[in-house]
C-alpha cells in the first residue's frame, strides 16, 4: 500500500468529521442566536459576545474556538477577538431571505440522528417515518425553503407560466401538494389575492402549523390547509394549478398519486414541479452538493418513502426519472423551466 495515500485519506476522513463538527457548531450559532448578535458587530472579544447574547460563558467560548478553526469566524489573536464577516453573515444571520442556509444546520442533527434507524433498516427493510424525525426536522425544512418561496415564488418562478399567471388572477384554483407549513400556497395568496388556494399534508402537526402561518400571514380567508392526500378528492374537485415542490421523490406511492393529481387537473390547467437539482447520472452528481443530496436521501427523503413501503426514488431522482413518471402517469406535455437556481429544477406538465 501507499502510505502517503494512506496519510492524505486519514486527513480526508478528518476534514470530514470536522465539517459534522461544524454543523452541529453551527446549529447551536442559528439556534441560540450567536450569528446574530455578531453580524455587523465587527471585532468582539468573548465578554461583549456574552453580554449581547445572554448565553453561558464557558460554552461561548469553546463556541467561538471551534468557529474559528471551522473557517466561520476571524480571529484576532493580538487583541483576543472574534468576527463574522459580512459575507458569512450574508449566508448564516439572514433569516427569512432566499439566501440563508441556517436550515441546513437544523437538519444536521435530525438527519444523523435517524442514523441509527436507518442502519437497522439496511438489514431489516423499511425505514423511518417522517413522523420519527420530530419537530425539529419540521423547523429545518421550512428555514431551507421559507425564504426562497417568500421572495421569489410568486415574483419570479411561476411568472414563467404566463397562461397560469392569468388564470390565477382571475380568481383560479389552486392544489398545493406536499403543502409542508404552507410557504408556496401562502405566497401564491399574496401575490394572487382573487386565487384560492388548499394546501394539503398527510402530516397533523405540519398543517396545524400551516393554519397558524396563514392567520400570521393574513390570507386565511382565501387559504385552506387540511391533512389529506389526493386520493380523498372526488372529481368535483378540479385546479388551475396544481404544485409538487421538492416531494415527488419523496411520495410512498409517485405513479398513483400522480394520476390522482393529473385526475384533479383541469384540461387545460398545469402541474408545476420543483424538484433538487441532481444530474441523471452519478459521475456527474460528484460535487459537495451531490454529497449533501445522497445525505439527504439516505437519512430522509429515500427512507421515508421505503418506510410507508414505497419505491424510494430519492432526493437525486434527476430530471429523466421525473419526465419518465410525469409521461407514464399520463401527462401528454411536460417541459424543463428555464429558471435560475443553484440547487433545484423547475418543470411544468399538463394533459
């Protein structure tokens, strides 16, 4: 064996276990509100951060420590302080804009603490419910999407459909499927006030949340949230547009639900898409972000589907598997947006 070769992969493994380290480091900074108090702040030393903050002296410090061989903090070894540049407060203190990637953090605990779990399903089969991974994991998903859908939904990404643009105008109907604590069906509401809007979840305490959104958001009257699935509306039930974001990989039953949702579209009405950006093949998925995807996918999206006795597509379904199952479940037209997006894809499909 080669021993350098031996050398550099030990160091590759540490760097790995470092970056955990750092998303759980990082976790506790969103979570406690250590990135806040410092973004802006400049040059801190330990007992200002204390003092701004509130927090345990001690557990600061070593905070501030593992930060700063993290890469996530300046330190200023001849004056003993910390800082977070602008650019990492961009990205680490802006909660609620299309930029901040604090949810990440959030689902670093919730995704290797199903490790465990998803270990025993390798041997065992099935996997682990979405209802296992805890309130947290709710909290997580909303800050990766909240700010994305609140700026750029209703502004950018579904005015490249301008036929379905009108008829939401118009006072048209809407299906949000997947609805999570309800971002896209409040921010069509927002920007299609004449438009009605159901959002629905399997999931109790996800719609509950939703509800609750809605009256913060002022738009309950013209948003419903309920925890169905599709297959519990009857052909009365027809919509002008029906959306699936980031949940298609994640569906029990894709093919099935799919034609519940094509069943429920209007002749002339659109199924708008959004799924993570991942290459068909995986030579080409071979890049930090193909990394976090298969995390993803091992520790949630593919194994909760496994566990309700699904296929498990997985987070890096890639867009020929999405065209595959669109056409198979009937849909005659169907087509990649042209939207800008580092991390996911957008199509539209309709009878």
């Amino acid at each position: 064996m080669d021993k350098e070769k031996i050398k550099a992969f030990a160091e590759h493994v540490y760097r790995d276990m470092a970056g955990a380290m750092t998303v759980g480091m990082a976790y506790v900074g969103t979570r406690t509100g250590l990135f806040r108090a410092m973004s802006g702040a400049g040059a801190l030393g330990l007992e200002a951060i204390v003092e701004r903050t509130g927090l345990d002296r001690r557990y600061v410090q070593e905070w501030l420590r593992g930060m700063v061989t993290a890469g996530y903090l300046d330190y200023d070894a001849t004056a003993e302080t910390y800082a977070l540049t602008d650019e990492a407060a961009f990205l680490l203190a802006s909660e609620g804009t299309d930029h901040f990637m604090g949810g990440l953090f959030y689902m670093g605990p919730v995704l290797l603490g199903a490790a465990p779990k998803v270990a025993e399903a390798f041997s065992d089969g099935g996997g682990v419910r979405f209802s296992e991974f805890g309130p947290e994991c709710v909290v997580g998903l909303d800050m990766i999407n909240r700010g994305q859908y609140e700026q750029r939904f209703g502004s950018y990404w579904i005015q490249s459909m301008p036929d379905v643009v009108e008829k939401l105008n118009d006072g048209g109907r809407v299906l949000d499927v997947g609805c999570g604590v309800g971002r896209v069906s409040i921010a069509i509401a927002k920007a299609f006030p004449n438009a009605r809007i159901i959002g629905l979840d399997p999931d109790e305490e996800t719609i509950r949340q939703a509800n609750q959104a809605a009256v913060d958001a002022g738009v309950e009257d013209n948003v419903e949230f309920v925890a169905k699935v599709t297959g519990d509306f009857g052909p009365e039930h027809t919509f002008d547009l029906i959306t699936a974001c980031d949940c298609i990989h994640d569906f029990s039953a894709p093919l099935e639900t799919l034609k519940e949702m094509k069943a429920l579209l209007k002749p002339d009405g659109t199924l708008f898409v959004i799924e993570p950006k991942a290459a068909d093949s995986l030579e080409d998925n071979i890049h930090s972000l193909g990394t976090v995807y298969y995390g993803f996918s091992l520790f949630h999206c593919m194994t909760q589907s496994l566990a309700e006795g699904g296929p498990g597509l997985g987070t890096c379904m890639g867009p020929e598997m999405t065209a595959s199952l669109l056409r198979e479940a009937g849909f005659g037209r169907f087509e990649e947006l042209d939207i800008r997006s580092q991390t996911n894809l957008f199509y539209a499909a309709g009878h």
